[in-house]
C-alpha cells in the first residue's frame, strides 16, 4: 500500500520509515547514500527513524521535525501537497530531475545506480505528478 509523505515522499519505500526499519534494518545503506548526496549531512544510522509525518501521536519521531512542507499541509488542512491548488510552490522539496541523476551517477560518480534505485522513496515531484495526473482535474 502507498503511505505518502506530506510532501509526496513514499514512506512506504523509506529506509528510515519506522514499519520498515523493524522489517528490515537498512539505514546505514540510505545514509551513506544521503552523505554522499549532502556532505553535512551527519545522520547516525543507528538512531535515525521516522514514523513518516502523517504520523500525529504525541511522541511520534520525523526526520526533519521542523518540515515547512508538513507544517504548511498541515494549516492548510490537505493530505499532502498533492492536493493543493499551488502545487507545486517554493517551498516544495525539489529532487533532482531524472537526467541530473544520471549526470551525478554517470559523470561525477556520486553514487551507483544500486545505490540510487535506494532513493526510491524521495522521488516527490515524481510522486504528486503522478498523483495529481491521476486524481486531480486541472481547471
């Protein structure tokens, strides 16, 4: 079953989604995936987690807690970004389009493309397109 992010993220797809950790432990594989992407990025694969962000319990766990994403779907009362009439806006996370992939896996050797079929999950644009094709009638 698909589990969308607030931003269009798969959480069902994610290694550091809770329900998939407990599956199947594979965060030090995405982490040094996402190190390589962000150099700054200093995440443990040890305690890394998510509960993905639909998730409203009080002690639930978010990669970035402080998501503008999340907090905008939120006060505007949406599922996710998908639905909203601004979509997608300036605060949308914006991967890498298909060909600057293969740009940083074939020229500048960033990653393998095993490594690459690991971000899966965060392909968002992707995602609500898709999403958006599918449920949403353009006016």
């Amino acid at each position: 079953m698909e589990i969308f992010a607030k931003c269009g993220m798969r959480c069902d797809l994610c290694l550091i989604y809770r329900p998939n950790v407990e599956r199947e432990d594979r965060r030090k594989e995405i982490c040094a995936v996402w190190k390589k992407q962000n150099l700054n990025f200093d995440g443990d694969p040890a305690t890394i987690i998510c509960d993905g962000c639909a998730c409203e319990r009080e002690d639930a766990v978010f990669f970035d807690k402080n998501c503008r994403t999340r907090k905008c779907v939120f006060e505007k009362g949406y599922e996710h970004c998908g639905f909203c009439e601004n979509y997608p806006c300036d605060i949308f996370p914006a991967e890498p389009a298909p060909e600057e992939i293969a740009r940083m896996i074939d020229v500048e050797k960033l990653w393998t493309w095993e490594e690459e079929k690991l971000m899966e999950a965060y392909a968002c644009k992707r995602y609500m397109d898709e999403f958006r094709a599918e449920h949403i009638k353009e006016v």
